[in-house]
C-alpha cells in the first residue's frame, strides 16, 4: 500500500475476469472474495449501501513499460490505445480512495486519435460524467456518484452514494474535464 498524504493507493485486489473496467470508475471490494474488486453496486447511485462505511474507490491500474512492450505481461504491445482504457482481467489492479484526494475525469468525443498512424482512427465516445459537456450541467461544489447502470459519474444529491465533490469544471472546448475530490 502506498500513502501520499491523504491518498490510499492499494494494489492488493483482482479485477474481475469476465468484465472490463474502465479506469476510473467507481469500485467496491467483493465480499464473495475479497481478493477481487467489481464495478460498485451496493456503494452506487440507487443501491442499499453508503459509500461512507462500505470499501470503495476508484480503478486505477499503471499500464507500464513491462506490460506494454512484453507479450508475457499480457500482450499490450499489440493493443490499441483505447485498449489501455480498461484494466486488463484478472489483473493485480489498485484502488484509489483518500478523503481529500484529488481526481480529474474527462469525457471524449468519436475519433480523438490522431489520423496518420499505423492503426484505425475511429474510437467510441468515452463518458466519465454525464452531463459534461459543451457547455455542460456540471458546477463546482455538485456531488458526484457512481450511475452502475451507465457506467459513468453522475450528479446526486445523496450524501450515501456521493464518492467526489466537484471543485473545478472546464467545458469549453471539445475534451470537457473537471476536477473533483474524493469524499471517501
């Protein structure tokens, strides 16, 4: 476990083997084994539970060097970069929580790879928040939770469910993105 003055960054859990988890989203241990984490149910916008008691945070997994160039370490060399948005199955993968700690989520629209390389161009839309865009719904001081149903972070005005309080927005542009600091 690394601390970074009030950021926990655990790396001690599995990511789920039959699902992909984008980076960044809202994650609960599984307490069918908690070795593994799953994307955040009980913990979400609309389930039973309080993001204050429960073992949540947010995915995060470091694609490195080693996994990326060497096919023993899960063949990323061969991926595209939107390959690297998700962390791989059954991986070692950390948790990010920390009250205080901050957070920055974008949304990205269709075709945001550069034209010209030795791969396809065409990537999907990413939502990391509904309701950020141009110009966008989303103000500084909004709590923010986790819509399991969407995959994404959405607006709530539940205190149980809300896992980041906005602190910033900038949704000019064509990559809107805020700022937001974790409350668990």
């Amino acid at each position: 476990m690394r601390r970074f003055t009030n950021l926990v960054r655990e790396g001690r859990y599995r990511a789920p083997a039959a699902a992909d988890l984008r980076l960044g989203t809202a994650i609960e241990v599984d307490l069918a084994d908690v070795t593994r984490v799953r994307e955040a149910t009980a913990s979400a916008i609309g389930g039973a539970g309080d993001v204050r008691l429960a073992t949540c945070g947010i995915l995060w997994y470091e694609h490195d060097s080693q996994t990326y160039n060497d096919p023993a370490f899960g063949g990323a060399a061969g991926l595209l970069p939107q390959d690297l948005d998700t962390a791989p199955r059954g991986r070692m993968v950390q948790m990010l929580h920390g009250k205080g700690a901050k957070v920055w989520l974008r949304n990205t629209a269709v075709n945001t790879t550069e034209p010209g390389l030795n791969f396809s161009s065409d990537r999907a839309a990413v939502t990391m928040v509904n309701g950020l865009s141009t110009p966008g719904t989303i103000d500084v001081g909004n709590l923010l939770g986790w819509d399991a149903t969407n995959n994404y972070w959405a607006v709530t005005t539940n205190a149980d469910e809300a896992m980041l309080i906005v602190t910033a927005v900038d949704d000019t542009g064509d990559a809107p993105s805020l700022d937001a600091e974790l409350l668990v």
